[in-house]
C-alpha cells in the first residue's frame, strides 16, 4: 500500500514539474516564411512544381520516354532549391530539407523503374512529399489541388497534384482517365 501511495506521489510530481514545464518551454513552430523582399525561391519552388507538374501529365499519357525525361527535369528542379532563404525555425528550414531530399531519391527510383507500372508507384511518395513540401514552406503562386483515386494500387488509393480542378488520373491513364475527386488544395496568400 505504501509503494502504491508513493508510485502515485512521485507521478504526480512528475506531471506537474517536469512534463508541465516542458510544454511551457516548448516552442511552437511556426511556418516557414519567405524573407522580405525575396522572389527568387518561390520562383525555384514554382520551377519545381511545374517539372512535377509535366512529369504528372507524362503518366496520365502512358509515356515511358516523356516520364523519364520530365522526372529528370524535376530531380534537377529540386535540387536549385536554396533553403537558406527562408527565415524561420531551424527544425522547419532542415524538415523542408529533409523532404526535398526524399523527394529527390523516390525521383530517382522513377528513372530507374523498368515500365510505366513500375514507376508510379515511386510517383505517389513523389506527389505526397511535394504536397507537404509547399504545405511547409507555404508555396504563394498558383493554387494547387490534391487529388485522389481511391481504385490505384488495388483499391490503397493514392494522391497526386493538379493545377486545375479537372482530374486526369495518372496511375490508370486511359484506362481510367477521369477516376478521382479533389481531395485537398493549397494556396498561401502573399503577405
């Protein structure tokens, strides 16, 4: 009964010192804005939208040699993205780092998959990191859709970008060229 009375007292302590004040201490992370005066990256983040943006219409037409080169494009794209013009947290400035990163790996493996198939699976992580991408550093140009086929990958689902409500589906392409729905969008306003 004694450890019981004692196990309660010290989470109490606990909760009330060290986790309250943690959260007390916490900061909250705000999103990542562009520095006064500063085009230049959202016209990189605009080039790389657009090169992601060609890559998507190369999979709705089923064209293997077009991917590639668009999907080439893209990878270049992304890597002119400079960073260091943001001006925010730190963990969000190396977050958008990060995700550019893993979007310009899953880029690659759409190079290196074999067939049409095979590169649109790399496609979906591609399409779901860009949107987080300019969801965090709160892309200002065009508004940009999020759209979803509930049927792709046997009926997983998946999501890709758009620059129109219109859907042309690039996981089924003719097959199945107007399966999906808009399931998000996201346009910052300018300050």
């Amino acid at each position: 009964m004694l450890l019981l009375v004692l196990a309660a007292t010290a989470a109490f302590f606990f909760w009330n010192f060290v986790v309250e004040k943690k959260e007390e201490t916490t900061e909250k992370l705000q999103p990542v804005a562009i520095a006064s005066g500063v085009t230049g990256f959202e016209a990189q983040v605009a080039n790389s939208l657009a090169a992601y943006l060609a890559m998507k219409d190369a999979f709705v037409k089923s064209d293997t040699a077009i991917v590639n080169q668009s999907a080439a494009a893209f990878g270049h794209s992304l890597h002119s993205l400079d960073f260091n013009q943001l001006q925010t947290d730190s963990s969000l400035v190396k977050l958008a780092g990060e995700l550019n990163q893993e979007i310009v790996v899953a880029a690659g493996l759409i190079l290196s998959a074999g067939n049409i198939e095979a590169k649109r699976a790399p496609f979906e992580t591609v399409s779901n990191k860009m949107f987080d991408l300019l969801r965090i550093v709160q892309y200002k140009g065009s508004k940009v859709y999020q759209q979803y086929c509930p049927m792709a990958f046997d009926d997983k689902g998946a999501t890709w970008l758009s620059a129109d409500t219109e859907i042309m589906n690039p996981y089924f392409g003719k097959k199945m060229l107007h399966c999906g729905e808009i399931q998000d969008s996201l346009r910052f306003a300018n300050p």
